[in-house]
C-alpha cells in the first residue's frame, strides 16, 4: 500500500511537469517542457499505469487511476509527438 502510494505522490508530481491540455478534447496542446522531459515522464508514467492496470483488475476501486494515468499519458503523447519533429529539424 506504501508503494502504491508512492507512485501516486510521483505521478501527480509528474502530472503538474504536464501541465497539458488534452488534444482529443479539441483544445490545442501547450507543451511547457523540453522533449526529453516529457520522454522521461512517459516511460514513467507507462510503468506506473501498468501497475494500476494490474491493481484495477484485482480491486475496482483502482479504475480511477488507470483513468488519470491514461489521460496523462494521453497528453505526454502529444507533446512528444509534437516536439519529436521540431527538435529534429532543429539540428
């Protein structure tokens, strides 16, 4: 439970370095941090939404989690997506 814990305080400290609007809700994306940034919370926030997956399919009361770590991912996606392109053609 601990650990559980843990990664919840971790991925609302990662949610609020995404500070991003969700593009599938037709608002634009504002992508406040560098590209490896958000890689870096991505391949976190996957590890940590598997484990809520896990935890939602022994106990219900975890499906929010797995809602708010997909919606995060959700919006980590598109910045990367959209910054992927701009920090290549920088170079």
């Amino acid at each position: 439970m601990a650990k559980l814990r843990i990664a919840i305080a971790a991925a609302a400290m990662l949610g609020a370095l995404i500070p991003v609007p969700a593009a599938a809700q037709g608002r634009d994306v504002v992508c406040k941090h560098t590209l490896a940034q958000h890689t870096e919370a991505l391949r976190t926030l996957e590890a940590e939404a598997a484990k809520a997956r896990v935890l939602a399919d022994r106990n219900p009361l975890y499906e929010s989690d797995v809602a708010y770590y997909d919606s995060v991912l959700r919006d980590a996606r598109a910045c990367v997506k959209m910054l992927g392109p701009v920090v290549s053609a920088s170079r």
